[in-house]
C-alpha cells in the first residue's frame, strides 16, 4: 500500500515542472507557518476585495445603500461624461499631481544626497533623524497647522507678508478661487521629510563604493559623478516615487476635505473627494461606486504602464 503510494506520487511528481514541485513541498513543510496568515487574508478579502467586488456590481445600479436598488446599466458611466463637478475635479487632480511629481522629485532627492555625503557618521545620523521625525506626526495634524498656516485673520503666511511690508500679498489663500488650488499644492513645503527621503537615502546607500573610486580614477568631479553615476543608479526609487506620487494624488480626498472642503464652488475638488462627497452626502452609492471603477482603471492603467518601463530600461541594461 505504502509503494503503490509512494509510486503515485512519484508520477504526480513528474508530471509538475521541477519549480512547481519545489515550490508546493516549501509551503506544505511550512504550512503551520501559514496557517497564521489565514486570519490577516480574512481581514484583507471582508475589507478589501469584498467592497471592491460589490462596487463594481453596484457601479451599474441606481443605489442609495438602502431602499432603492435599480438595475441602469452604463447609466451612471454615461452620467460622468456630463458631470461638470467630476470634469473640474480632474483638472485639479492634474494640477496637484504635477506640482507634486515635481516636489516629490527633487527636494528629497536633493536632500537625501547631501545627507548620503555627509562625512561624519554621527552627523549622517542626526540628520536621518531630524528627516524622519515628520513620519511620526499623524497626517490628519499637519492639515490642521496648514490650515492655520493659510488662514486669512491670523494666519502666519499672511502675517508674515505685512511684517515683510507685503501686505498688498496677503489674500484668503484657502477662500478665493485663483489661489486654493495653489495653496494645496504648496501644502507641506519644503516637501522634504518623509518616505520618499527615505526612498532615495536607501537607493544612494545600496551604490557600491567601488564606482566611486573607479570614477574619482576617471576625474570626474561631484556634478559629473551625480548625472552620470549616482542619478542613473537610483533609477529603481525614482520610478517607484513616481508611481507611489500618482497613486496618492488620485486616491487624495483627505487634505481638500479638512482644509476646504472642495471649495470654493469646485475650486480644489477631486475626484476622490467627489467620489465621498456623492456616496455619503447625497447617498448616490451607486454613481460614487462608478466613479470609484473609473479611478480604479486609471491607477491600473499607470500601473502597468510603469511595470512595462520597468522592464524595458531592464533589458537595456
């Protein structure tokens, strides 16, 4: 009984390619180790992929998440294409995504290259730190002392225009529709503490130390060693920056909710922030689950887009 058994899954065996066989022998030897990860993929499928499931099975229904419950079909997408709000939204959302790709794409970088050369270790060191500290400060609070920051009556960059003598500068920055969008995106200058630091300090340390040397032995000074050694090496943080930037600015709803509330009119509306504002304002779930596919398509569509370079500069290496 045992051979025959033993035989069987020998040809079982055979029948799998080498890596799959490998592959299924590592999880069972494990498989109590896995067992622990059941509850947390609970979790992930009740939270996550379970309202992602029901919002694409809304997105085609007239629905309130009560009583009315109607089939519409691509109503609600044909809805968007007259949608003003939702046309005013993304325009912002472009506004705000490229002041931050461009924030997010060289004051970090700029700063975690002159802590990468700092010479002193324990300096390096405190510097990281000082970096770091604005992780630990809750999000929802730097909302608040930007808002404070940007109040007309009080505010400290207006009050710091009149002790300049610039008091003609000073304006509702958060109120008036010519300077809100703007105020967004200056939010959290200079735009340097973070992950994103993080990121590029992790892609600097990984550079061999030998390219230094065999570029010091070619001459080349510290501009040349950045645009021609350094910038190309951190290649990989650069693109995941850029991907992480374009995620967040699509899915922000937080900042323009606390600080303005889409206002004035739809002057620093998004369409995350427009997505909420329909769904638990007006109970539109299903319109609000139509928009929620929609922005879902975008962030797949820039996903594999980014993956595809990814592996074409790949195989140019």
């Amino acid at each position: 009984m045992n051979t025959n058994h033993g035989m069987s899954g020998t040809k079982a065996d055979r029948r799998l390619p080498s890596g799959k066989i490998s592959l299924v022998r590592r999880i069972w030897k494990a498989r109590q180790a896995y067992y622990f990860l059941i509850p947390a993929f609970a979790a992930l499928f009740l939270f996550k992929y379970g309202p992602f499931v029901v919002a694409i099975f809304k997105s085609f229904y007239q629905w309130n998440g009560a009583n009315i419950n109607r089939f519409i079909g691509f109503d609600n997408f044909a809805r968007m294409l007259q949608d003003q709000s939702l046309h005013e939204s993304l325009r912002n959302i472009v506004i705000l995504t490229s002041g931050a790709l461009v924030a997010n794409l060289t004051f970090p970088l700029i700063a975690a290259l002159l802590v990468y050369h700092i010479g002193k270790k324990r300096l390096a060191e405190i510097a990281r730190v000082l970096f770091i500290i604005p992780l630990v400060v809750p999000g929802i609070v730097l909302i608040h002392i930007w808002s404070w920051i940007y109040a007309s009556r009080g505010g400290v960059l207006n009050e710091l225009l009149k002790l300049i003598g610039l008091e003609s500068w000073t304006h509702s920055w958060l109120g008036e529709s010519a300077t809100v969008i703007w105020a967004l995106v200056f939010y959290n200058f200079p735009w340097i503490g973070g992950i994103f630091f993080l990121i590029y300090l992790a892609g600097f340390m990984s550079i061999s130390p030998e390219l230094f040397e065999a570029g010091e032995i070619d001459g080349m000074n510290r501009w040349n060693r950045f645009w021609r050694l350094e910038l190309p090496m951190i290649r990989s943080q650069i693109k995941l920056v850029v991907m992480m930037t374009l995620i967040m600015q699509i899915q922000n709803f937080e900042l323009p909710l606390i600080l303005t509330g889409g206002g004035p009119g739809d002057a620093s509306l998004t369409p995350a922030l427009h997505l909420y504002n329909r769904a638990f304002l007006h109970n539109e779930m299903g319109y609000a689950s139509a928009i929620g596919v929609m922005l879902f398509l975008i962030i797949l569509c820039i996903t594999v887009v980014n993956f595809k370079l990814l592996k074409s500069t790949d195989k140019i290496d």
